[in-house]
C-alpha cells in the first residue's frame, strides 16, 4: 500500500528520482529509488530525518507551529518534504530540471490518503 | 552596508518578520527584525545556522551541488534561505500569510549585490 504510493508519486513526478516515508526516528516503512550511481541513496533519507529533526526544533524556538513543507534547491537536485503525520514525512527527489511544482502538488494530495493508512 | 540591504529586504517583504546575514558558522553580518513577542530572534538565527549545515551535509552526501535555496513552511511562519556566497547566506521570516514569493524574489535580486559587497 505505502510502498505503491510512494512509487507513483516518483513515478508521476517528471524527474523524479526516488521518495522515501519516514518516521523522524530515521526508519523508512517505504521506499522507492530509480537506479541512482554515486550516492547511498538509504543513507540520504536518514539524513533527511536530521534535517527535518533540526528544523522542527528550530520551529519550536520560533514558536512556529507544525512544520507543513520544507524544500530545498540544490544545483543537481529539488528535495521537496512534506509532514503527513505527527511522527513521519515523505521526502521526494528530482532533478533539477524536474517539475518541482507537480512534486508539490502531488505530495500535498497524497498527504491525507497517508495520513488516513498510518492511522489504521 | 548589509544592515541596509537586510532592512530593506524585510520591509519590502509583505508580511516580513525579519531577516539575517549570517555565516554557516552562527555569527551574524547584519539583522533586522521587528519587535516579535514569544521568540528569542537571536536564537532561532543560530538555529538557521546549524539546519543549513545539516542540509549542506546532506547535499554533499547526495553529490548534489551546492545548495541554493531552502524554504520552511510552518502553520505560522515561511522562512526562505538563500546561499550568498561560500560561507554566508541569508534568512528571511515571513508571517505565514505574507507574500512568500516576493520575499523569494528579493533574495535572488539581492543575492549578487551581498555576494559583491562581501569579497570586497
């Protein structure tokens, strides 16, 4: 169930790389990468946890509310993270060149249908 | 210098809270914020600090270039941050109603000319 999901938000997504459900302990319940030479792809969504983990403290201290969306652009790649439930989030990856907007959207709209199987 | 080019960042933003000049390693350039209740400013720009290594780690990680832009939505605030230069970048606090776009915007306007004024 999770594991289809998280593969057609990659798959719908043009240019997606890979997505990854997680909790912010750091341990995934579904992921799905497109082959990807050059970095250790399981590796990457443990550090997404510490980022999420980082910023979540950050929004804390500025008494910020729950943290909804985080994006960030680097010159290879668009990560777009998206919350789904008090204790897990999704992160997806694109190319740089992909459709960062469709990402979002697409996040957005799977974010309940997510949220609605965690709670099961 | 920079503190006019922070100020001006902020006010030009529809629903700017504030904005920094810091580098990666915590040490404020130049800040503007707006008398704000409830949050230590100071505070939460190290706190920017110390995501924006994680993020940077996570980059290099994924050999993803370096990374540009990075933006926080929370239920009561957007924050954008944008990389000047090697070992500075800029954040920028928005009421979550604010004009987050334009506040985008200004920091890529603004970018080249805080890049300029600090390898001078």
């Amino acid at each position: 169930m999770f594991n289809e999901i998280i593969r057609n938000i990659v798959d719908e997504a043009a240019g997606g790389v890979g997505a990854v459900l997680m909790g912010y302990d750091g341990i995934a319940i579904a992921q799905f990468f497109h082959p990807y030479e050059g970095a250790d792809l399981q590796m990457v969504a443990v550090e997404y946890a510490n980022i999420l983990k980082e910023i979540r403290k950050t929004a804390e201290i500025l008494e910020a509310g729950a943290v909804e969306e985080v994006c960030i652009k680097s010159q290879k790649f668009h990560v777009v993270i998206r919350s789904v439930h008090p204790d897990y989030f999704v992160a997806l990856t694109l190319q740089w060149d992909g459709n960062f907007g469709k990402g979002r959207y697409l996040l957005m709209r799977e974010a309940p249908r997510i949220r609605k199987a965690l709670e099961l």
